[in-house]
C-alpha cells in the first residue's frame, strides 16, 4: 500500500475523496483527526486550513480506520503543534463522540507525532526511546479517558 507524501495528502480534499470513493469500487478510508488541521482548503480563497469536523462528516461512512493524533496550527512556523488527545483542532471528542453514536466498529490507532514523527526526514529529530515509549502510553491513556468520558 503507498503512503501519500504530505505533499499530496495536501491536495486531498472531501470532495476528492468521494470522488475517489465513487470512482473505486470497495475503497474504504482511514481518517486522521489532525491532518485537516494542517491542511489548506483548497475551496477556500482566503487560504484557511481544513475543518476536520467538515471532512470527518463527508467521509465518515467510509471509514474503517480512525488515526488518532491532534495538533494546533502554527502560523509562525508554518506546522503544526501537536497535543494530547482532544487538547488540539482536530475535533477527536466530537468524532469520538459521533462514531460511539454510530456503533462504529472499526479500528482505531494511536499517532501522536508529539515526541517523534517517524517520518521527519529532516535529520533534526534526536531519537531518545524511554521518551517515546512514555509519550505513546500516556498518548494512549489519556484516549482511553477521553473515550470513558463520552
């Protein structure tokens, strides 16, 4: 399966994914809370960024995998700043909230790109594993009291 650069991930919009959708029969999608956050709508002219909540609710009868990862846009630098579940943009308890209404049955997964982004080609990044390790079980605890929550 490819893995979309963040350059064409950019260019994905709900309306290119029904498309996409429509075009390619048995097509299922995985959903990442936060990409919309540091995504530009491309529909809009005043160069704002995507609405997860927007894009989620296009596409959400789609959906087979829900990535869990938030974030903050930064206009300063032009990135985004990621965060604790449902501290950020990407709308993770109302989604959360809407697929517990659904019945969803699908997967979910943890992606919190806060101590590490595993595919920052930069060279900036310092690896240090005991924090990784920390992030991602806090990362997931914190979710599973988010979900408890709703």
């Amino acid at each position: 399966m490819k893995t979309l650069t963040k350059e064409e991930q950019s260019k994905i919009t709900p309306q290119i994914a029904l498309e996409l959708l429509e075009k390619v029969p048995g097509l299922k999608l995985v959903f990442d809370t936060a990409n919309p956050v540091f995504n530009r709508d491309r529909d809009a002219e005043d160069g704002r960024m995507q609405d997860p909540w927007a894009f989620y609710q296009a596409v959400r009868d789609h959906v087979v995998h829900v990535h869990i990862k938030d974030c903050v846009w930064n206009p300063a630098k032009n990135d985004a700043d990621y965060t604790w579940p449902g501290e950020g943009d990407g709308r993770v308890r109302d989604i959360l909230a809407d697929l517990k209404a659904r019945h969803y049955d699908g997967w979910i997964s943890i992606e919190p790109h806060m101590a590490v982004v595993f595919h920052d080609t930069s060279g900036e990044a310092k690896p240090d594993p005991e924090g990784q390790y920390r992030n991602f079980v806090d990362y997931g605890r914190k979710l599973a009291a988010l979900i408890d929550s709703l």
